[in-house]
C-alpha cells in the first residue's frame, strides 16, 4: 500500500482521485471505480503498490509495437484493477478481480528494484507495464520507470488512454513508447460497452504525440459493435490528421470465446480485417497491421514508398530485410525505433 500521487484532498475527509479521466470522488472508506485506490480518513491510497499479478518476458511484437525496438523482449508486468471494465477484455479475471470480488488485491510482493534487476538478467531492454491498465498501478510504474531510465532501458505502456492530464505529465519523462487501445470513434460505444468515453482518449493521443512519445494504435474490431467502414474511416483519419501518417494502426481480430461478456458475438472475419486494411492505406496511413489472424501478409512491414518488404512477420518472429531502419531498396525512412 502507497499514498497515491495524485488526489485533492477535499471536505469532510472526501477526496478526488486525479489518476484518470475518471477523476472519482471518493468517500472516506471507500474505492474509486478501478476498485484498487482507498480513501483512509481522508488519504488516498494505492493498494496494488507492489503486488505483481503478471511477470512474463514477451516479444514486444505481442503488446505490439512494430516499430519499436523490433525483434527484442520486453519484461512485462501488471497488477490487478482497471478504470474500465470492458466487456471484450480477455484478461478480465485479473483486470475486473478487484471488481468482482470485492476487496481482494492479489499478487506477489516484488519492489520496482526486483522489476528492474530481472529485465536486465534476462537482457530485456524494455519493461513493459501492461495485461491490465497501467494508469491504475501509476504509483508503482513511475518508480519502476525511473529506475528503468537510469539502468539505460526503455519503458512502455499499452494502455486503454483514459488517464488524467496530470498523470501523462507524470510519466512523460520516463515513457519512450505507447500503444493505446482507441477501441472506437462512437462515444455511446465507450459508455455502453467499457464504461468509459471516448474523448478523453483522443486528448491521450494528442498529449503523448506533442511529447514525442513513440505511440502505436489498436482497434480491437468486433463484430456488429464497431466494424463499420465509417467507424473505420474516422479512426484512419484521425489517426493521420492528429497524430501523422507514421503511426502504426493495428487493426486485430475479436475472439468471443475469450471475452468477458461478448462470448456469443462470432470472431472477425478476415475479410472484415482486410478492409480496415484497405480503408487505412487508401486515407494515407503508412504502415497498417491485421493482428491474430496468422498468415495474413498484412502482419509485415512495407516500404510505404517503394512497397518492398522489409519487416516479414510470422508469428512473433520477425525476418528483417531493412538496413539500420531505411528500406534496403530505396533508403525510405522506415520509423523505426531502435
């Protein structure tokens, strides 16, 4: 447990959580939406501080990142607890935990100096806070982060993009890397199906591009909620007008039977994928993926000039064909992030 970072005390021992675009109101002895920060007698606290729920060493493809650090592995770590509570998630007994069962906070007691030891025992050059939301663990990142930074490795979240402005300017100058989940452009969608809305992601995006933070998009397509081709346009569209041509869209395929509460709604269909695909390069996007449907060449990365091959995916391994980031063929700069 941890005094949170960011809140306003207020009156009569109420306070206002300012980790995410939430901004709960929380009486004392109770928990904001996320399930995981207490009011205690009018102090606000972190419960999850330091309680590792998931510790693995992933490809950095899997976040993904495309374009970041390719080829390499990342330590990847969560704790319980999420500001959504999305009814797509696959991960859902570990985000929702706090949620579903009421008080529990599970995980393994590992300081931001054991995080950091493993990542470089195991030449990890990144850590990766991930699974979950790592906005809703902020107290325990940022301390992760800043000693990441000093052992000379990177640090990157995948995140659903609803954090507060003062925690982006938190973490700004430890992040080197985003990729954020902008799950749709229909705001009735955020409410209806992850309890949250649309607009404070889209401020996430725009933030994080005006620091320079490498950002990566993903739209979990599922079908019948968000596959329309105008869904498709406006996410394309603001992707290149706000954040420019060069960041990577990853467009991934739903799987009901892994869902929280979408179980009778059918996988995408690799069609469906396809003209996302199609949608993205025809507005101007430079580098558009299809995700979880292996084989598809969507997955690899092309010159966007001479459309040369020069990232081949199969799988999480990659075949590269680029020469130190620039396409071997014609020099193009290909945005990649070493």
């Amino acid at each position: 447990m941890k005094e949170a970072y960011l809140y306003k005390k207020l009156s009569d021992n109420e306070v206002q959580c300012q980790n995410c675009a939430h901004y709960c109101i929380v009486e004392a002895g109770k928990r904001g939406i996320c399930q995981v920060r207490e009011n205690q007698n009018g102090v606000l606290y972190s419960l999850n501080y330091g309680k590792v729920i998931a510790l693995n060493i992933d490809p950095i493809e899997k976040k993904p990142f495309f374009h970041f650090l390719p080829g390499s592995k990342s330590l990847s770590i969560a704790t319980v607890g999420c500001n959504f509570a999305c009814f797509s998630c696959q991960n859902y007994q570990i985000s929702q935990g706090p949620k579903i069962v009421r008080g529990k906070i599970w995980g393994e007691d590992l300081s931001p100096e054991d995080l950091v030891k493993e990542a470089k025992k195991n030449n990890c050059p990144s850590v990766s806070y991930t699974y979950t939301e790592p906005t809703i663990f902020l107290e325990y990142a940022l301390d992760t982060m800043k000693l990441a930074k000093k052992e000379g490795l990177k640090n990157n979240w995948i995140t659903n993009g609803f954090m507060s402005r003062e925690a982006l300017e938190l973490v700004a100058p430890y992040l080197d890397a985003a990729n954020i989940d902008l799950k749709s452009f229909d705001d009735k969608f955020y409410q209806k199906y992850c309890d949250g809305k649309l607009q404070p992601v889209l401020n996430t995006l725009e933030r994080m591009k005006k620091k320079n933070i490498w950002l990566e998009v993903t739209t979990l397509v599922i079908p019948t909620l968000n596959d329309s081709e105008e869904i498709f346009r406006k996410i394309a569209k603001f992707i290149k007008e706000k954040l420019g041509p060069e960041t990577p869209w990853h467009i991934t395929q739903f799987s009901g039977a892994i869902s929280w509460k979408l179980q009778n709604i059918p996988d995408t269909s690799a069609e469906t994928l396809k003209i996302a695909y199609q949608i993205g390069k025809k507005i101007g996007l430079k580098y558009v993926y299809t995700g979880n449907i292996p084989g598809l060449e969507n997955e690899n990365t092309y010159c966007p000039k001479c459309q040369a091959k020069m990232l081949s995916r199969t799988g999480y391994f990659i075949e590269r064909q680029d020469k130190n980031g620039k396409c071997s063929e014609c020099g193009e700069n290909l945005n990649i992030i070493e």
